[in-house]
C-alpha cells in the first residue's frame, strides 16, 4: 500500500474511532421532567421555554436520540402541537434552527431525530419511527391530538411512512420528495403538504402524485419555491404551519380562532400576490379554499381562483409546462443512458454543449428544467461511483468522479470522493487538489 493510501486509511480510522467517541459522549441520559399536576406554571417549564436540548436519549432505545425545540408560550398552560422532522443528514439540529421562530409564533413543539439518515436499512427505520412516535407522547404540554411529520428529501420519505403507520399523525408535510403512490392503508392525515423547489429534481414527484384515494387528494396540497434540492427557507414553510393550525380548527382537535385563520387567509393571500408564475398562483389558491373553505368566507377567494383557471394565460402556462416536462425526460433518459456507456470526452464535449443551451420562451423555467435535469445525473453519479469505491474498481471510480465534478462543481461531495479516487489510484497530487 502507498503512502496516499496509508494515509487515507488512517484518516478513516481516525475519523472513526472520533465518531465513536462522540457517540459514547452523548449517549449519557438526561433526567426526564415529570408533568407538575399544579396549575401553576413550574420553573422548569419557564427554563425550557424557547431553548432547544439536544441528542436526548429515547426511552424505548437509548441508542437513539433526538433533539427538541420548546417554543417561547411553552410555559403556558395549554397543551400544544409538535412537529416530528426528519433529515437526509441525521442532522436534526438544522431543521430545528431553521424553524425555530415559526414554532415560536404559531406555538409548536419541534422534535427532530438524530439517527434517522438516508443508507439505514428497512429494520432501522422502522425502529426510529417507533421510538419516535412513542417519545413525542413523552413529552411534556403535548397535545396528543395534535400530532405531525416532516422531512426533507429521504427525510420525507421516512416522515411519510411514519404517517403511513400511524393514525396518530393529523398532517405531514414533505420537503423535496413525493410520497409514497398507490392507495393509502387506513386513513390518511387530515392534510398532507407537498413543498419542492422549482429547480429540485424531485419536484415532479411533488407535482404529480397521484391515488385512487379520494379523502387523500382532496387532502394534498402543494407548494413551489425558487430553489433547488434542500429544506425549503421559513416564509415558505410557513404555509404548512398555517395549514396544520387551520385543519386542526377546521376538524376540531382545537376550538376555532377566527381571528389566527384571518391572519392566516392574509398571509397567503399577501404570499400569492408576490407570485409571477400563474399556475404558481393557482395553486397557493386552491391551498386557500382547501384549508379554510367552511370556517371563513372564501368567495372572493374562489371567485379569484376560477378567474386564473379560465385566463389565457394560465392555459398558455400549462402548455409551456407540459412541454418542458416532455424535454425534462428526454435530456435526463439521454444522459443517464450514456452514463457508463460514453468515455470522458463525450461527456465534456456533449454535456457543455448542452448546458450552452438557451430558450427564449419562459428562459426561467427553461433553466430550472435544466437544473432539475442536472440533479438527477448528479444523483445517479452519486451512486455508481459509491458503488465503484466500494468495490474498489479504480477505473470506475476515475470515470464516475469526473462525471460527477463535471455535472454537479459546487458539490462539496462531488469533490470529496474524488478525494477518495485518487486516493484509491495513488495520485497523491490529485488527492490533494481535489
């Protein structure tokens, strides 16, 4: 073995037995607060109130942790909503800080897990969600009718199939991914929020689902944002905060609050007006009467939402839409059958050539296609050359790492494992400057 692969070697070693020594460091547990019968608001209460704790052991398995975020009203003495998120990353502080200050202003308890992560197997999974599930009742001020899931990515793949095992979850709300087709088991959530970027790869999962389930589409909505592949920022999210509160009144898990669903009607109602795109528009619209049609008066929105439905425009919207999805599926087969299959010089010569490309009708649209486009070869690259090092196949992973640099360059990942390539090849030169 060569000096580059030496080192290689033991920065894994190193970086694992740190790994380990983390783990065992949070692996302690915490005291648990028992709910005080008292009336009276208790000082731990007070002290968790608007401050976040995390990697706390779950009592059904110690060996897995979550992270909690207790809104700044947690010290009253109603009980409140949670909402249970999952990331791709097992990196349940991010999401927690992200949406912070809309649990703060529409009272909500945020609970993330820390192991849940794409790569775990079925078993796993299953054991996460469970201990999940069980760990939410536990905690305290919890509104146990008032339960709900999230996640982003695979993150929502697994907020999904806790929703899916569970009756116990009233709304899910999915970030850049679909959920899962076909008929759902038992009853679905009172309200299920699709939200993707415009340039996410996954947006068509989004956009497209479909299931003989009646009660469940009538339950779905969906939501686009200017952006790619990640968590969608606050003021987008916010709409599913503002969903869930409303479903919540509108089925009467909590009295109703006319005065939060009016403030609620003008938030979106303010959000679609900063909306360009029509069909955009149309479907913060269809949101609206979803969410409060029975508990407030939705005429004008209504009458507004048909309006848009019947415009030129937003037929014209349609037919531009539909052929950039037809363009979308021919660029993405086109590539993903040459991975593999076409050397690096095609690659560079045919994708530049491609990326060159412009379009003088909707150039915006036009562009988020083509990210959308990237993202998926990117993933699929992801994965081969995964595969490749793991084998141990040297050629492969040269090939599959440049594909991948010259396919996704702002990827940090895409710049790692090619780290790790020519680590594998003893390009000690290569090792470094990637």
């Amino acid at each position: 073995m060569n000096a580059c692969n030496h080192y290689f070697w033991f920065m894994r070693i190193f970086l694992l037995l740190c790994i380990v020594g983390i783990v065992s460091c949070s692996g302690k547990k915490t005291e648990s607060t028992k709910v005080d019968s008292n009336p009276e608001v208790t000082s731990t209460l007070i002290e968790k109130s608007g401050n976040s704790f995390s990697s706390q052991p779950c009592q059904l398995d110690a060996n897995l942790h979550y992270s909690v975020y207790y809104p700044t009203r947690f010290s009253a003495k109603e009980k409140l909503p949670i909402l249970i998120l999952f990331d791709p990353h097992g990196d349940p502080e991010f999401p927690l800080e992200m949406y912070k200050s809309l649990a703060n202003a529409y009272d909500f308890i945020l609970m993330a897990s820390k192991e849940s992560k794409n790569g775990n197997n079925a078993e796993q999974t299953a054991n996460i969600i469970q201990s999940m599930l069980y760990q939410c009742r536990q905690i305290e001020k919890v509104d146990t009718n008032q339960i709900f899931a999230g996640g982003f990515s695979g993150g929502a793949r697994v907020a999904a199939m806790l929703a899916h095992s569970s009756t116990s979850i009233k709304g899910l709300v999915v970030c850049g991914a679909g959920i899962p087709a076909g008929s759902w088991t038992g009853v679905p959530p009172n309200l299920i929020v699709g939200i993707a970027g415009n340039s996410d790869m996954n947006l068509s999962e989004v956009l497209n689902f479909k299931t003989q389930d009646p009660r469940m589409m009538s339950r779905y909505q969906t939501i686009r944002f200017s952006g790619e592949h990640a968590w969608p920022p606050a003021s987008v999210m916010e709409n599913a905060f503002i969903a869930f509160r409303a479903i919540a009144q509108r089925d009467r898990f909590t009295p109703v609050d006319t005065k939060q669903l009016e403030s609620g009607l003008a938030f979106l109602k303010h959000q679609s007006d900063s909306v360009s795109n029509v069909i955009e528009k149309v479907e913060l619209y269809k949101n609206m009467v979803k969410n409060f049609q029975g508990m407030l008066n939705t005429q004008n929105v209504e009458a507004t939402l048909q309006k848009l439905l019947n415009s030129m425009e937003y037929k014209q919207g349609l037919s531009v839409e539909n052929e950039f999805k037809q363009t979308e599926l021919k660029n993405r087969d086109y590539f993903l059958r040459a991975l593999g299959a076409k050397d690096t010089g095609w690659w560079k010569t045919e994708f530049h050539r491609w990326e060159s490309i412009t379009a003088s009708k909707s150039p915006q649209a036009f562009e988020d296609m083509k990210n959308r486009v990237r993202g998926v070869i990117s993933l699929s690259t992801y994965m081969s050359l995964n595969r490749a090092i793991s084998a141990l196949h040297k050629e492969q992973s040269a090939y599959f790492s440049f594909i991948y640099r010259l396919v996704d360059p702002k990827n940090n990942e895409a710049w790692y494992l090619s780290s790790v390539s020519a680590a594998m090849d003893g390009n000690k030169d290569q090792c470094i400057r990637f």
